[in-house]
C-alpha cells in the first residue's frame, strides 16, 4: 500500500484467518526478502533478542514460507526507517494475508511495485505463498563449483 493518511480506519488485515489489530499507520507492506530501498531493514532483524517488542515475532527469512507485513506511521517514520533511526512496526507474519478495503474507501496500492487502482465499492486482496525457487550461486572461484540452496 502506498502513503494513505488514517489507513488502518479503512483497511482490515487477516493473518492466517484472525483479524489484526492495526495501529494509527499510513502505510503498509508486505514483504518476504530481507530488504529493500536499497538495503532498508524493514522487518528488523537485527533488533532481534534486544526489545520485548519484537519478541513475538521470528526472524524474517526467504526460505520459511512465511510473509511479513509492516506498518510505517507517515513520511518521516518512513525517512526515519531508512536512516535507521527507527524501525517499521511489525504487524504481524503468516502464511495467508488478507486486506480488505472497506467500502467507499480508495487506498493507493502497488503490486510488485506497479501502480494498483482499484474501483469504489469493497476490495479484498489475499496474497500467500506459492512456490519457491532455488538458485544457484558460485561459492568458490572454481567455474566447476557451484551451490543450489534457498539463501536467506
């Protein structure tokens, strides 16, 4: 979702079938690499082990069928997460999301990074993992030695 001021009033978000609680936010993802923005950490990983805040929550991997979504409260929480400075507010991971946006609401969207519309009138859009793909990487400076693996 894109920057939408008072969303969490006109979304709700499912995780695994239970409804989420969502906070004041102006954005959500949902996300299954480590980062993205050019190396941004939304998730967190390395807040791991170090704030009762994040407990509830397993490290972020590629490799463990599980998707995570994060909340960013406005523009500058964004720069902020960014900088590093603060980090996104972790939502919730699972295996099946779903958002569903509340009638008479428009709420900018992408997918895979493309622009979404959506028409007036109630939308439910419900992402879970598929498949995976493995892939081959040189883990030497031998042409002969190559590794194929699901990498974190």
């Amino acid at each position: 979702f894109g920057v939408c001021a008072n969303l969490h009033k006109k979304i709700h978000l499912y995780c695994d079938d239970k409804e989420i609680e969502l906070p004041y936010l102006e954005g959500a993802t949902i996300i299954n690499i480590p980062s993205q923005v050019g190396g941004v950490d939304y998730w967190g990983n390395h807040l791991l082990g170090k704030s009762e805040a994040v407990e509830q929550f397993t490290k972020q991997s590629t490799c463990d069928q599980i998707l995570e979504v994060i909340g960013i409260r406005s523009v500058l929480h964004m720069g902020q997460c960014i900088i590093g400075l603060d980090g996104a507010i972790r939502l919730c991971q699972g295996k099946n999301i779903k958002l569903a946006v509340e009638a008479g609401n428009k709420v900018p969207m992408q997918i895979d990074g493309e622009p979404f519309s959506h028409q007036d009138g109630s939308v439910m859009v419900e992402i879970e993992f598929d498949t995976q793909i493995r892939m081959l990487k040189k883990v030497s400076n031998s042409a002969r030695e190559i590794e194929m693996k699901c990498y974190q």
